[in-house]
C-alpha cells in the first residue's frame, strides 16, 4: 500500500513538474514584467485550444512502467497509473482551459512591448516571453487580424490582436509608435455597422472642426466649404459587389462647385474592408493641410484674374 | 572493493566522456562542417562574393529560458542518488550529458549563420542549421545560374525565378546590398524588375539622395548623346529628379520620386512630350526602390530617353513641325 501510494504522489509531482509548474511560473513572469516596468496596458488574446491534449498528459503512464519495471515493483507502477488517472480527471480539463495554455498575454510599456504567448507545458513547449523594444519598431499597420510591427531595419512581426484592432491601435498611437499604412484591412465579420458609423460620425467631426477653422480664410476668398460623408455603391452585373463611403469637401463658389475633394472612409471589395485608421491628431493634420493647398489655389487664382485689371 | 569502485569511478567517467564527445559530433561539429563546404565551393570555382549572414530577425527578441537543462539535471542527480541500477544511471549519465552539450550550442548565434557564395556558375547556399544536429543538417544548395530566369529582391532576400516560381531564396547581409546586386549583374544574372521590395526602414535616405543625383548627372550625360536628335526635333528638354513630398517627408506613405524628362518647344515653350521613370514609391512599410546598378541604370536610361524622343518625334509629325 505504502508503494502504491508512492506511485500516486509519483505521478502528481512529475504532472506539477511538468505542466502545473508551467502556470505557476507564466503568472510570476507576468507579475515580474509588471514590477519591472510601467505597463500601460495589457491584453489577453485568446488563441484556443490546442488539439493533442490528453495524448500529452497520458505521457506519463509509460514513464511510470518503465519505473516500475526498474524497481521491479508492481505496486509503485499501479500507484503511477492510478495517480495519473486522478491528475488527468481532476487537473487536466482545467488545466487545458487555462489562460496560460489557451491565451497569450501581450503587455505595453514605455520601451516597449512584452508577448507571453501560449504554452502547454513547461519543458520543450518554446518560449515564455518574446520582447521588442520601441527603439527597434519603424512603425506598425494592421492586416487581417495581425498587428504588423515593422522592424528597423528590416523585418516585421505579426501579432494577433483577436477583438482589440482599436484598443492596440489606441495605445499605441498613445506612445507615439507611428502609423504607416493609413487603411487598416480586416474581414468582413469585424467591420460592423456602428463601427462603420462611428467611424464616419469620427472623421466628419474632425472635417467640421478643421472645416470652422478656415471659414474666414475661406470667406476671403470668396467660397463656402461644405463637408459631408457620402456613399457609393459598386455593381457588378446587379449584383452588389462592394460599397465605400467617403468624406467630401465641397468648394463652392454661391451655387457652383469650383473644387471636390475626396477622402475615403470605408471601402468594401471581396469580402475585405480597408477601414481608415489614423490617430485625430494625423487626421487633423492632413485635412489642414489639404484644405490650405486648395485655399491657396483658390487665393492663386483670384491674384491671377486680378493682375490684368489692375495692369491696365 | 577498491577494484569495482575504481572500476565504477571510470565506466562513469567514460559514460560522461561520451556523452560529451556525442555533444560536440552533433552540435558542435556544424561550424566545421559549414567550413569545409565552403572550402571545397572555394577549391573547385572561382569565387566572385561570399558572405556569412546571421539571419535572427533584429529587434524581436526572445528570451531563452534553462528549464529544460535544469529539469533534466534534476532528474539526473536524482537518478544518482537513487541509483536504481548501474546501467541506468551511466545512460542517464551519457544522455544528460550529451543534452549539456547541445544545450550550450543551442545559445550561441552559429545556428543562425547561413552562407551565401555566389560564384562564376551558380550560386551555393550552406542554410543556417538551427537546432539540427550535424547528421540530420540540411544540406548545401546549389542553383546554376543557367537554370535561373531572373531575380528579385524582396526586403533583405535574394529570390531567384524560373518560369516565374521561386526556385531559391536566400538572405544577405543588408551592407552587402550594393555588391550583391553589382556582382550579379557582372555575372549576367538578369533583374525580373526594375524596382526591388524593400522595408521602409531599410532605405538609407543619404545614399538615396546621392542615388538621385547620381542618376541625374547620368541622365544628363545620356541626354547629351541625343543632341542632334533634340536640335532636330527642334526641342530643349528639362530634364530632372522630381518628387511629390518634401525631401524629408520621403518615407511617409505615398511619397515618390521619380525622373522626369519634358520636351519643350524652342519657340513656344509648350511641352510637346513628357515622360518618368521612377525612383521610389513608398506604400507605408514597404517601398518600391529602383535598383539598377551603374551599367544597367546607364543602358536604361538611354532606352528610356530614346523612347520619349521617339514617341516626340511621332508627336512633331502628327503637328506637322518634322516632316
């Protein structure tokens, strides 16, 4: 009895070696990660479960045979069997559903950014934590679920941003890692409605707003600027194959319109959807800017038809 | 007593002497190997560029962690002092020893070290090994270069097509850029493209403003061969690097510049052609970069020059200025 027993704590020391401990020392990275640097934020992706589970935790079974078999002692080897009978029942369906199995867990700091990615195991399941500082990343864009981070100088990284497209580009926005490709492309299941909305409701603020700023300007020159989200659609044989919606910027002159200008918000084609995404302060500034230069224009023009009037 | 003891002392010695000796034939061994590949290229062919690249990606940065070593030691002392049977424990020794072995090459950066020589009738690659142990190592490529169309460049890779599938790619060392593309060239290796892929961060803005000029000076000497043509055509031409942003702006999405060649009429001032050739494009992360080295850049220039006048020629006559 006393043998068997043996075998039972056998067995459930050698599963918390080699699996419960995987959990044990993820949560003390983390918590290491955390004290050692200022964490802005912090997510868990969630990656699924993996398939060969249970072929793993009966792993131990031959181990304890071969032991047995060693020692010569049937009731030690019954004892391992038994043990991990009762770790696969009890232990095993938690541990298979456990944020550290399932999840990976990406944390944002000032110098950088910080991935515990999933694992299964303590020994041989790959790495614990991968690391890239802000110093190293050019820029980063969004494709398809993956956060590209660009490398300097070459190179990228992908990383699955799972429900958090927004959230990752908020933050880092917030640490001024730069925005490089102005349309993010994501499938057609995350581009929702209201997010579409919101979105539009978001760049036609913006608009007004750079829009208000130049109405004397505009004024002086003699035009009216009128902006507005408008829509198309794309047809293909009658059958709907795409939409887009963009913001438009009338330059209108009483009742003409001397000069359009055009920025897409959403534009939808085979089952993709390149969403903008720019940080407020990136949109500001390329509306300013676009809206000065056609001022400017406007302003041009009037000096040029003024010229001769006053040469002569 | 003394004897089995003794006799013990030495079979444990030997276990572990062993093991350490299967380390160093399966990991250690690779260095060498690469080594002697590369020797043996060196012997039977004229060697026209070689480099070592370490491919680990920069910047993103593991962190290796001794679990496995540390486990398996604990194993093994247990072993030791539980010492079920004397067979076991020199196996034990043996394995855990040999893992030792491996697990000190598996720190350092050889496994990342690939070898690249591009020689007179093809090209050789010695891939970086990994973790591979010496007998299952992958072994060295070779592509004939008349068995190659053509390459491209995609960031810091080397892809060589035929019939438009990649048949090799290979990665050198990005201060080899210039040489490699220069070596190529020499060796008659043809470019799929005018432009290569690069990464964004990859473009070195300095040697990209020289480029411009340099292409530039060049494009005018090319220019000066086609005085008569231009006298006939009764043009001036205005020729240079223009570019959509501000200089500094170049790496920003959308920013280009390209080379742009107008014809002007002598009299009039209209422009009676006009034309481009790019230089770089950039989509954010990455950019399109025109590649051509010296003599090739020289030989596209005069394609391309030649093009427009003769396409402003076709343009005089439907005027009527050129009969």
């Amino acid at each position: 009895m006393n043998a068997f027993l043996t075998g039972v704590l056998f067995a459930g020391a050698l599963w918390g070696l080699l699996y419960g401990t995987n959990i044990l020392w993820r949560l003390l990275l983390e918590r290491r990660h955390r004290n050692r640097h200022e964490v802005v934020a912090e997510y868990r992706v969630w990656q699924g479960q993996t398939e060969e589970s249970w072929s793993k935790g009966l792993s131990i079974w031959p181990l304890g045979a071969v032991i047995g078999l060693i020692l010569g002692d049937g009731a030690f080897a019954w004892g391992i069997f038994a043990g991990t009978v009762l770790v696969l029942a009890g232990f095993w369906p938690f541990y298979k559903k456990s944020k550290t199995v399932c999840s990976e867990t990406v944390m944002f700091d000032r110098d950088g950014i910080a991935f515990f990615p999933p694992r299964q195991g303590f020994v041989h399941q790959g790495i614990f934590k991968a690391r890239i500082d802000w110093q190293d990343v050019y820029g980063y864009s969004a494709h398809k679920g993956s956060i590209l981070f660009a490398l300097r100088p070459l190179g990228h990284v992908e990383q699955h941003y799972g429900p958090y497209r927004r959230e990752f580009s908020d933050v880092l926005n917030r640490l001024d890692v730069q925005k490089l490709v102005a349309f993010d492309v994501v499938d057609e299941a995350e581009a929702r409605a209201e997010d579409l909305q919101l979105l539009e409701r978001d760049v036609f603020a913006v608009a007004e707003d750079v829009v208000s700023g130049y109405k004397t300007e505009a004024a002086g020159a003699g035009v009216r600027l009128e902006p507005k989200v408008l829509y198309g659609q794309e047809a293909e044989e009658g059958e709907l194959v795409g939409g887009h919606a963009y913001l438009h910027i009338g330059v209108w002159d009483g009742e003409t319109c001397l000069r359009e200008l055009e920025w897409m918000i959403w534009e939808r084609s085979d089952g993709d959807v390149e969403v903008l995404s720019l940080p407020r302060e990136r949109l500001y500034e390329i509306l300013d800017e676009r809206l000065e230069a056609v001022l400017e224009e406007r302003l041009g023009q009037l000096g040029v038809e003024a010229q001769p009037a006053v040469l002569q | 007593m003394t004897d089995w003891t003794e006799l013990w002392m030495l079979m444990m010695i030997g276990a572990a002497g062993l093991g350490v000796l299967s380390g160093f034939a399966g990991w250690g061994s690779r260095k060498w190997l690469r080594m002697r590949d590369k020797q043996r290229v060196r012997r039977t062919e004229r060697v026209r560029f070689a480099s070592d690249v370490n491919i680990r990606l920069l910047g993103y940065e593991v962190r290796r962690n001794h679990f496995n070593v540390l486990v398996y030691g604990a194993a093994w002392l247990f072993l030791l002092l539980w010492h079920p049977g004397d067979l076991t424990v020199l196996v034990g020794t043996f394995l855990y020893l040999g893992y030792l072995v491996r697990h000190v090459y598996s720190i350092q950066e050889e496994r990342f070290i690939q070898t690249m020589l591009l020689t007179e009738r093809g090209l050789h690659v010695m891939p970086a090994q990994g973790m591979n142990p010496a007998w299952k190592r992958e072994k060295p490529q070779f592509l004939a270069w008349r068995d190659v169309d053509g390459y491209r460049i995609d960031g810091s890779y080397l892809l060589f097509y035929r019939d438009e599938q990649v048949l090799l790619q290979v990665e050198f060392g990005l201060h080899d850029y210039e040489q490699v593309r220069q070596v190529l060239c020499e060796l008659g290796v043809a470019r799929l493209e005018l432009t290569d892929r690069i990464w964004v961060a990859q473009l070195d803005e300095p040697v990209f403003y020289r480029m411009e000029d340099h292409v530039c000076e060049l494009g005018w000497d090319v220019l000066e061969l086609f005085r008569e043509e231009l006298e006939r055509l009764n043009v001036r031409p205005e020729f240079g690097v223009m570019r959509n942003v501000q200089g500094d702006r170049l790496l920003e999405e959308h920013s280009r510049s390209w080379l742009q060649l107008n014809l002007l009429d002598l009299e009039t001032e209209q422009r009676v052609i006009h034309s481009s050739f790019p230089l770089w494009h950039c989509y954010g992360n990455v950019g399109y970069l025109n590649g051509l080295v010296e003599q090739e850049m020289v030989d596209h220039l005069q394609r391309w020059i030649k093009g427009t006048l003769q396409e402003g020629e076709r343009e005089r006559e439907r005027e009527g200025v050129v009969s």
